[in-house]
C-alpha cells in the first residue's frame, strides 16, 4: 500500500496511528456524549409527562 501512495511504511503508521485514529476515536466519543445527553433528556421529559 505504501508503494500505491508513495509514501514509506513508517509515514503511512504515523499517518493512520498518530493523526487518523485518535481523530476517529474523539469524533466517537462526541457523538456518545451527544447521544447520552439527548437520552437523559428524553427520560426526564417522560417523568415529567408521567
């Protein structure tokens, strides 16, 4: 694969590791808070309708 992108092995773990990774690992974890926000919001909202 480093060949097809024309860069070296180590630059392409650095890429995918160090700056890829972490960056889809911290857009999971914002979406997870988002998405727990919005549940506990919901079941308030139905205690409060009960």
């Amino acid at each position: 694969m480093s060949d097809f992108l024309g860069i070296t092995y180590q630059q392409l773990n650095v890429i995918l590791f160090v700056i890829i990774h972490p960056l889809i690992t911290i857009i999971l974890f914002l979406k997870y808070m988002k998405y727990k926000h919005r549940w506990k919001k919901s079941l308030a909202k139905d205690k409060v309708s009960n």
